[in-house]
C-alpha cells in the first residue's frame, strides 16, 4: 500500500493547491477520518506554527507531518534563492532554516520548488544559475546532521521558467551533489514537460524522493486524463516507498476533493498490478 498525504496550510488563498485551510487542530483529525496516513503542510514562515504541538496533534492523531513545503514563502514574501541582493537571498535562506528545523522534528523532507524564483532574462540568468547552486548546496550542509532531507521540485514552465523537466531537475541534483538532496515530481508538472511520465518516473527512480499527485486539470485524480494507474504500477516497479502527496485545488470543494482523490487512487491500487518493464 502507497502512503497517502493531504496538502493544507492555514489561511491559505483559494487558488493555492492545497485541500485544507482550517486549523491544525482540524486538519488531523479530518485527515484521518478521509484515510490519509499524512499531512504535507504549507507554510510562508515555520516562525508561524508551534512545532510541539504539531507534534503532539500528529501523535494523538496518527497521521504523520509528510513534508513541509515552502513555495509560499516566495508566492506571499517574494523570497528567492537566486535574488542577486545578497540581504534578500540570506533572508531566503534563513528563512528555509526554519523550515528544515520544523521538518527535522518529523523526519520528513523540505520542499523546495518555487524558492528557486525565475531567471532574468540575458547574461544575468549563468549567475541566478550559480546562486542557486550555491544556496542549495549551503542549505545541504545545514541539513547534514539532521534527520531530513530537501525535495526539489520540477516545475512547469509557466510557473518557473527553468529546471523543468525531471531530467533538468536531476542534472542540477548531480552538480549539487548531494545526498541530502533529492528529485520530487509532480504528475501536474509532467503532464506539461514530459513525453513519457512514466518512463520519466522509472527514469529518475534513484533520486525520486517524494511526489505530488494532481489530474492534468490540477483537479483532484481521476477527474481527468491521467493514467494514475499505469502511474501507480511504475511507481510500484521503481520500488518507491515514499509519499504521494495530494496537491491540488480544492474543486467543487476541499471535501469532495480530498474524499475523492484518495478513494479513486485506493481503488485503482488494487488492480495496478506489476507489470515486466
Ligand atoms: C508546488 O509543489 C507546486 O507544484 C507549484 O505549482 C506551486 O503551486
Ligand atoms: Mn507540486
């Protein structure tokens, strides 16, 4: 069986991805009532949320932290790891350091997507190149004696315009270099960037450490035209054992959305047989 997580974050604008905006002290419970097995939380600032009792909310609960993403630290604050104004790229990296000490209490990965921002366009965007190189590799080292790990997402390109396909994504893993580091997709993304998701799953399954599941409508699955089901048979292949994490918007209604999405993928899990690759 495929862990499950539901996307939420407190207070969040309607048109953000996320099936929760209520409290914490909501969210768990609801998430275990749905049948999740996680909570993949979203935060501009982890200064915003009391970590012990997140914890203790999981405890009682069952329903473990999956990740903890930023992109909202960017969308809300305009933080970025390749701004060339060193004070404004600093406090992106403080600020990513509050996010990986939360995440190091759960043992679960930091999402790093949206942060990277967007190249200026000419000479500029070798250096952005660089910068981010550099401030990943930076976070990596703060993360290296913590049980956590950073997740970089591959973006589509109306939202981010580079790394977009997993194989960009994987050859920038490999000039950071570091195993604290590791490839997230996103079956939203792909279905834009990729010719094939499911050879691209099997592809980059080495550093495949965590995955966002979206219908091509960024609807909940099986409102559209993916084939979660030959997804879930390659994922099974690759051998993952990480989380498929809900992202999506919240259509007709964070209920029906999040009920939806995870009854749909549990059916599908038991005919998505393995197959010979
Ligand atoms: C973040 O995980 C993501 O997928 C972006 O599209 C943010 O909306
Ligand atoms: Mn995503």
């Amino acid at each position: 069986m495929f862990k499950y997580a539901l996307c939420a974050s407190p207070g969040a604008a309607l048109h953000e991805p996320v099936l929760f905006r209520e409290s914490f002290e909501k969210l768990f419970p609801r998430a275990k009532e749905l049948g999740y097995d996680g909570v993949e939380i979203h935060l501009r600032d982890a200064a915003d949320v009391d970590a012990e009792h997140l914890a203790c909310l999981s405890e009682e609960s069952g329903v473990m932290v999956a990740a903890i993403a930023t992109g909202l630290a960017k969308r809300v604050d305009g933080l970025c790891l390749i701004n060339p104004d060193e004070k404004e790229r600093r406090r992106a990296i403080e600020r990513l350091h509050g996010h990986i000490k939360l995440a190091e209490k759960f043992g679960c990965p930091v999402i790093i997507g949206s942060m990277r921002g967007n190249l200026p366009a000419g000479e500029a965007g070798r250096d952005s190149y660089k910068l981010l190189e550099a401030s990943i590799k930076e976070l990596a080292l703060f993360m290296k004696d913590r049980n956590c790990s950073i997740a970089f997402e591959a973006i589509n390109r109306y939202e981010n315009n580079y790394l977009n396909t997993a194989a960009e994504a994987e050859k920038f893993l490999k000039q950071v270099g570091s195993e604290k580091v590791g490839m997230m997709l996103d079956t939203f993304h792909m279905n834009i960037e990729e010719t094939d998701m499911c050879a691209a799953l099997w592809e980059h399954r080495n550093s495949l450490i965590h995955v966002h599941l979206a219908d091509n409508t960024r609807l909940f699955p099986g409102s559209g035209t993916i084939d979660f089901k030959a997804l879930l048979r390659t994922l099974r292949q690759c051998g993952y054992d990480g989380w498929l994490s809900m992202e999506y918007l919240p259509g007709p209604d964070e209920e029906t959305a999040a009920g939806e999405g995870i009854e749909y993928m549990r059916r599908l899990e038991k005919t998505a047989d393995i197959v010979k690759m």
